[in-house]
C-alpha cells in the first residue's frame, strides 16, 4: 500500500470510525459474525473493519450502518463529533 493509505488507515479518525462502529454493533447486541450474517459478508470482513484493516468507502458504512438498523447520517455525526 502508499504511505499515503497507510496513513489514513493510522488517523485518529479512521480509528474513531472502527470504534464507533464497533460500538454500535455491540449495543445492537451483535457478534461480528451476526453483524457479517446481516451483510451476507465473511466474518473477517467486520473483524477487519473494526480491527482498522480495512477502509471502508461511505456506501459501505451506509450498508453497515443500516445493518445495525442505525441511521448513516446520525452514526457518521457521532464519528465526527468525537
């Protein structure tokens, strides 16, 4: 990967988003393998996500977001308030 992606997977950003998400998995009462049975994904695909393996675009944090029946918009607020 470039530096620069690296970087980004680094950011105290992306690491808010892994754990924020990760948090509302968790209060949605989801294991990362039930949130992966939601999104018909691999359980590494969660794992890496919330791990900070994985970047992910803004379709499929809207595909996360309304797999633990959250509003994109409402969860993208709180990563950026924090």
């Amino acid at each position: 990967e470039s530096e620069r992606a690296m970087k980004a997977l680094r950011s105290r950003e992306h690491r808010m988003l892994c754990t924020v998400l990760a948090e509302a998995r968790m209060q949605a009462g989801l294991t990362q393998r039930g949130l992966a049975e939601r999104l018909k994904r691999p359980h590494s695909y969660v794992a890496k996500i919330e791990g900070g393996e994985r970047r992910i675009d803004v379709i499929e944090f809207a595909e996360l977001a309304r797999a633990l029946r959250l509003d994109p918009c409402k969860l993208l607020g709180e990563v950026l308030s924090k």
